[in-house]
C-alpha cells in the first residue's frame, strides 16, 4: 500500500508514550533484568470468583450469541440498581447503554456530539485518548491549561474564559487520569451550568469514580439528566481484559447512540456482559471494597514515599490509583528522568509527555496499582539511584 493513501487524521494522532515505555521495559525483561512496573495503569487483581464462574457459565451454557446493541437487560437493570444502591441516583435503565469498554463508550459519546471543527474544553493534564477520540470526528481538542491551583482539573470560570464560536462542549474527567484528583462536586455543578447555559455538551468519564477515597460517593448524574456519564468495568471492578463499559444518556439521545453501536460494534462481548452481572452481587461488592481499601493503604505509602526522595506532589489524589509528581527539583526533563530511572534503576513511571504540553517537562505518573512489596522494592531502589545522582 501507498503510504500516502492513509488517511490524514491517523498522521494527527500522537503515539502512547505510556505502551512506548513498557515495550523499552519488556525489552530489558528479554534481556534478564528485574523491572518494576508503575506505568500502566492496571490493577494488579483480577476479576472476583462470582465473575469468573458466570464467564464460565455462560460459555458452558452457550450464551455467546450476539445481544442488542445496547446491551444485556438484566446488565442495564444491574447497573441501575447500583447508582441506586451507592449514589441514591434514579438511573433508568433505558438510559444505560453497555459498551465495548469506555473507550468505545468515549467513541460513541463523541460520534453523536462531536461535529467537524467542533472544539472540546478539557484539562491540561488529561488522559491522552480522550483528545484522540474527538480528532477521530473530526473535532478539535481545546486544552486548558490546569495546575495544582485547579486540582489539575477544568474549572468553571476556565469554561467561561475559554469558550468560543466555535466551542461545543466539555470532556471531564474525575477523578483524573494522570493525576488522581476528582473535580468537587460544587465546581463540577458549577461548570455543568456554565456549559448548559452555553448550549453545550458535558461529557464526564467516571471509570474510577468507584475508586475515590475522600468525601461521599458522588456521581455527575446527580446535576441532571443532560449529563452524559461513561464508566467501565476495568478498574473498580479489576476486568481491564474483558472490555466492558457504559454509558450513561438522556433519554432522548439512546436511540442515536444505539443505531451508532448498531453499525460500529454490534455489541459489547457477551461472555463480558453475563460475567459483568455477577460484579454486583454482595459478595463480589465486598471483596472490590476491600481492594479499594488496599489501593488506599497504597496511597498512603507512596506519597509520602515520593517526597522523601525528592519529588513534590501538590496535590494529593484522592481517587484512582495515580500520583501525578512534580519531578523539576530532580530533573528539568521528565522524559530523559524516565528513561534513567528505567534503565539504571530498573523502574517504570511515565512521564508527562502524554498527558499534555503544559506539565510534560515538569510531571511524571505513578500507578499504584501494584502490590505494596513492589511499591517497597521501587522506592528503595530510586533512593539508590538518586544518591547515585548525587554523588556523580
């Protein structure tokens, strides 16, 4: 084939320096060394007994078949029941769509409302996709510069200073992949008005809203029914490899979306739709709460942990499992530090790069999701490597 024959918008789509990094690090794993992994964001437990013995059970009874676009009802009806149960949320269940993970759920959200030369506020840091799917409808990402002033988060009054003509919605996050931290729920209704009054769209990812440590459980869907929520099964519910998400619509946009999943996806997996019922049974509830306990304990370590050697993190995150580290008082280049701290110290965090100019040179992410003996082993080891630093 023709290089040239490619279409344009795949030139306008940055690499994920995040998976770069872990090929490096699966390189140096060829080569025999011991490398601890704090870059991709993936927890380190699977999916819960229940789960697995229903994934069983629907492959052994032949429940493989394709399902309607918008997914299982007795799914819909599980999920309904949960914002009942955790966010005291009248969710309907002709308002979820199930999906092929969030990011099918984030394409559908953006080919129904994302039109050509569309732009799109979010944050700068923010999760690198997110800018991708718009591009992917020919939109434009409009990246708002957002420091630990604005809890790395779009405010409000960031809405109302950088909206334009040409301005159609919002893209959030909360809480935020790199950097943990949720936006409150004052500012998030805050910034719900601004958009509405502006005619605009609010798109808001929750997938680890089920991680959040600090505060009452807390869901956008409380600011009205115009809100469109997307959430995933990958993180609070530890199934990154099955590829399960939803979306959360007004009613009057559900009919789109699905003829969208219709001719995009069919559907989410089968086999993930019955396994992902089972997530909602008491007993699988209790062992995720007990994991989220764990992450938190996790958090509690390396924080502190992080500024013992050297980094600052100026805002503790209060949900997922990222820190999001300012690096400068170590190094003027976040990038150049992660590939050292890969290579001589055996460590892998991410830098800035991905997430946004503004905090790419200064920030690098930490995922902690791994188990606290790793955490252990990765912070003595950069102890040894920056007193190496120091002493060269």
């Amino acid at each position: 084939m023709n290089l040239n024959q490619v279409a344009s918008r795949v030139h306008n789509i940055a690499p994920f320096h995040v998976m770069e990094l872990s090929k490096k690090a699966a390189l140096l794993e060829q080569q025999g060394r011991d490398i601890i992994h704090m870059g991709i964001g993936e927890p380190d437990f699977t999916a819960p007994p229940a789960v697995v013995a229903a994934a069983t059970r629907a492959m052994t009874e032949g429940q493989m078949q394709y399902t309607s676009a918008v997914g299982l009802p007795a799914l819909r009806q599980a999920i309904s029941s949960h914002y009942r149960d955790v966010y005291d949320l009248d969710v309907g269940p002709e308002r979820i769509v199930i999906t092929a993970g969030a990011s099918a759920a984030l394409l559908l959200a953006c080919a129904a409302l994302v039109e050509k030369g569309a732009q799109v506020l979010m944050p700068d840091p923010c999760y690198p996709c997110n800018r991708h799917f718009v591009a992917a409808f020919e939109g434009q990402a409009q990246l708002v510069q957002s420091g630990p002033e604005q809890r790395f988060q779009l405010t409000a009054q960031a809405v109302r200073e950088h909206w334009a003509e040409s301005t159609r919605g919002v893209l959030l996050a909360s809480p935020s992949n790199p950097t943990g931290t949720s936006i409150l729920p004052d500012e998030l209704r805050a910034i719900v008005g601004e958009v509405r009054a502006r005619g605009g769209f609010t798109i808001v990812d929750e997938i680890y809203q089920g991680l959040s440590y600090e505060g009452a459980p807390f869901s956008a869907l409380s600011l009205g029914e115009d809100v469109v929520v997307i959430n995933s099964f990958s993180k609070y519910f530890n199934m990154t490899g099955w590829r399960l998400g939803w979306l959360v619509l007004p009613p009057s946009l559900v009919p789109q979306v699905e003829k969208l999943a219709q001719n995009l996806f069919i559907c989410a997996s089968s086999i993930a739709q019955h396994a992902g019922v089972a997530c909602f049974s008491p007993e699988s509830i209790a062992i995720y709460e007990e994991r989220k306990a764990e992450f938190k304990r996790r958090r509690d370590y390396i924080v502190p942990a992080l500024e013992s050697l050297g980094f600052k993190v100026p805002v503790v995150p209060d949900g997922a499992f990222y820190v999001y580290a300012d690096c400068s008082a170590l190094s003027d280049d976040a990038d150049q530090l992660s590939l050292e701290m890969l290579n001589e110290a055996g460590v892998v965090l991410v830098p800035g790069l991905d997430f946004g100019p503004f905090t790419a040179r200064r920030y690098i992410r930490l995922s902690y999701a791994t188990s606290m003996e790793n955490l252990q082993r990765a912070v003595a080891r950069l102890r040894e490597f920056f007193d190496r630093r120091k002493l060269a």
